[in-house]
C-alpha cells in the first residue's frame, strides 16, 4: 500500500515538473524591456528575443472640444497661448444667488445710487507656474448676463461635453482686468499655512444696476432670485502670445457666509448710516462650469493641426495629449492577433510606452502626471500610467486588454487614452508624444508573454 502511495505522489510531482517546463519554454521578451525582471527559473527554460517591434501600432490624436466641468469647486479663467497646442479660452459660467444685504429694508431705494461693483475672486492657483510669470501678466474679462437658465446634472463634478454654447447677452460696460499674484501668500499663524490673498476686481456699474432694479419679488429668496436674473458669463479675453498666457484656477466654495472665502459679487448703493455703505451680496451659486474654447489653428505645429483636423494618419511621427478641452489619443493594434496566429497565449505583462519628444512646453505649463484608458480591465489593477522624469517617457499596462484580444479572438478596436480624470477637467497641462514611427524613441508596445505549447 505504502508503495503505491509514493508511486502516484511521484506521478504528481512529475506531472507538476512536465506542466511548469511546458509553460515556461515560451517565454520571450525584449532584453532591452525593464519588464520581466522578477521572472524566475532556470535560463534553459527561457527563450529571449526581442519582441516588441513585431507588433504594429496605429495612433492618432483627436480633438477634446466643448469639456465642460459643472459644478466643481475649482474653476478655471484665462487665456492660454502655445505655439504647439494653440489657444485655449477659459470662461466661467454660473448662476447667481441672492445672499442678503447689511441694510434692514431689500432691494434698491429710490435715493440710493450705485457706488461700485466688485467681483471678489479666492484664487487657488496659476498656470504658468514659474513664480516670476504673474508679474505683469494680466488676465482680462467680460461680463454677460445669461440669457437661458443652466441645466443642472443633477451631481456634484459631473463631467461632461458640450457641443453648443448658453447664449449670453452684452457686456456690461468695457473689459475688466486683474493681474493674479498667488505666489504673495501671507502666512496665518492661527491655522499655520499659508493663505492666498482674495482678489477684488472693480466691475462696471452698470452690472450693479441690473442686479439692483428687479423685481421685489426677487429678492424674497435664492430660487427666486434665479428665476429673474439666470446668472453670469465671466468670458475671457484671448491672448495672443505665450508671454501674455494667465489662466487662473478659483475656488468656488459653498458656504452662503459673505465673509467666507468664496466667489461673490457686492453691489454697494447708497448708505445705511452717515459712515456705513450699504451694499448686497449675491453669491456664485452650486450649478456653475468652466467652458473652454480652442483655436486649433493658432498652432505652428503642422502634426498636430493635421490630427485636428481630421487626419488619422498623421500620427506616426507625434501624438498629442492636452487637459481641459485639448486632444485626447485613439490607438490601435491592428495585427496583434496575426503575430501569434495559431498559438496559444498568456499574457503575463504588456506595456505601452509613450515617450515625450520633449518635456519643456513653451507656454511654460507642466506636463500630465499621470494617463489612463477609462474603462480597460487593466485600470482594475494597475498603478501604472505615471510620468517617468528619468525616463521621460510614460507606461500604460494592457496585459489584461491584449489577453482579451488573444484568447476572445476579439477583434482589435480603437482604446482611447486620456491624462487622468482630475488633470483632464481641472488642469492646464499638455505633452507631445513620439509615435510609433518616430525617429528616436519611438512608441512601442513591450510585451512578456508564455506560449503553451500542445
């Protein structure tokens, strides 16, 4: 009995030992790749050749127009020149809530008149962000009265595109203009950090005089108040070169508290006593976006105006990425499941890697941080994606996308790659990518795979 045993635990282990061998006698890779470097075993198991440059890659950049940002609590205002990107044209929609006013009686008075308007603006950031670049560099705005009320997504930082404008009707009066510092931060020793100074922008009072001559009825509540006055477009005025660029971002907040750090407009009219102002405030309301404008033309970059323009075949050379409304990527593998037709394979890693054919824009804003293909099942699972500054290059995984195609004989269809969500919508940063044919450094897919042989 004894001996029986032992014969099938021999069986096993060699059934175990024929199963790991014939796994393992497929195994290629790029010895060039840092992947696979924790693959074990003994070398005669392991077949090494260069890989990656059997598999053709099909890439092109896309146009990421009308993106829209609702409801957030960090805005974006400004104007963006590069010469590679183009212009980029920040704005600022967002309804009005009526927030009261220090006087005992509402509205406007016959005998008041209207002394100034401000636009009080808590900023939160500045894009170039090399100290130096706010001196001098002014970000001018005009202001409209919506002529249509916002439609509410129903959530907070819902995400979503736009193909036509909210209609606005004329400026008050000529273009503001203010020139953001958040580098001259004053130091709160209660809660030690530092604290941005609010900006206060002088309006025309003619805004003051709309907001103050409706109806009672309006200012009885914030509801009400909406149904009179839809809300205001803080537009941009365009720059038209990169030493001009300013876009600043703007913390909205969501407290009703006047003296709270969020973004309001204060009418004041007229006097409460021999020495006091009156005014009223009316508080930037909960449903409010950024919308951005791209001028595509603007840039010197023939690729890309070509990609933006269509052309789907302009990509070998260099591929574009640019947050908030610029260009997104669509790649293909288009003869993946060609390469290993006829045999059977497990993917065990698989990485795209995109080089930056340079990491100094000259608009001065940074690069994405980090990039991702929304809904692959490698997102699952993977911290990849990140840029690499020694590398200068960035490492998307698709083991799980590629095994998909091999196994499911799927048919390969377009993946589509973004900077990630929070740098998508939120942030002005752009980076130009080699393709698949360029010169130097090309983009190439790298790939460990095991071949099971029958």
């Amino acid at each position: 009995m004894e001996s029986k045993r032992s014969a099938v635990l021999s069986l096993r282990r060699l059934s175990v030992f024929l199963i790991a061998l014939v796994a393992l006698s497929g195994c290629h890779k790029d010895p060039n790749s840092p992947l696979g470097g924790t693959v074990g075993g003994d070398k005669d198991y392991l077949t090494e050749r260069y890989q990656d440059t059997a598999f053709d890659i099909l890439v092109y950049s896309l146009p990421d127009t009308g993106l829209v940002v609702q409801n957030a609590e960090r805005m974006l205002l400004g104007s963006m020149q590069d010469n590679v990107f183009g212009r980029a044209d920040y704005h600022i929609y967002a309804r009005l809530v009526y927030a009261g006013t220090n006087a005992p009686t509402d509205g406007f008075l016959p005998d008041d008149a209207i002394d100034s308007v401000v636009l009080v603006l808590p900023y939160s950031g500045l894009y170039p962000t090399q100290k130096g670049v706010a001196d001098g560099r002014p970000i001018r705005l005009r202001v409209h009265e919506l002529a249509e009320e916002i439609i509410d997504g129903g959530s907070v930082d819902s995400l979503y595109p736009v193909t036509a404008d909210i209609p606005y009707g004329a400026a008050f009066g000529p273009a503001a203009s203010f020139t953001p510092r958040p580098f001259d931060s004053v130091y709160d020793s209660l809660s030690q950090q530092s604290v941005v100074p609010t900006l206060r922008v002088r309006l025309d009072a003619s805004l003051g005089q709309r907001l103050m001559t409706l109806p009672q009825a309006a200012y009885d509540s914030s509801d009400a108040f909406e149904r009179y006055f839809h809300g205001l477009c803080l537009r941009s005025v365009p720059v038209t070169a990169q030493e001009e660029s300013s876009v600043v971002s703007f913390a909205f907040g969501t407290s009703l508290d006047v003296t709270g750090d969020v973004m309001r407009v204060i009418v004041y009219h007229g006097l409460v006593a021999e020495d006091t102002a009156r005014y009223s405030v009316f508080m930037f309301g909960r449903v409010r976006f950024t919308k951005v404008e791209r001028d595509y033309s603007t840039s010197t970059d023939a690729d890309f105006k070509a990609q933006m323009n269509g052309d789907s075949t302009a990509g070998g050379q260099s591929v574009y990425l640019a947050c908030s409304g610029g260009a997104y990527m669509a790649c293909v593998l288009p003869n993946i499941r060609e390469v290993f037709a006829g045999r059977q394979i497990i993917v065990n890693r698989a990485h795209l890697v995109l080089n930056a054919a340079s990491v100094s824009n000259g608009s001065g804003i940074t690069l994405p941080q980090t990039l991702q293909i929304p809904g692959s099942l490698d997102d699952a699972y993977s911290q990849d994606g990140t840029w690499d500054s020694e590398d200068k290059a960035y490492r998307l995984v698709l083991t799980r996308y590629l095994q998909r195609l091999l196994y499911e004989q799927a048919t390969p269809e377009p993946f589509i790659i973004y900077p990630s969500t929070v740098e998508r919508y939120g942030t002005p940063c752009c980076v130009k990518l080699n393709g698949p044919k360029a010169a130097g450094s090309p983009m190439k897919l790298e790939m460990i795979y095991t071949e099971v042989k029958e």
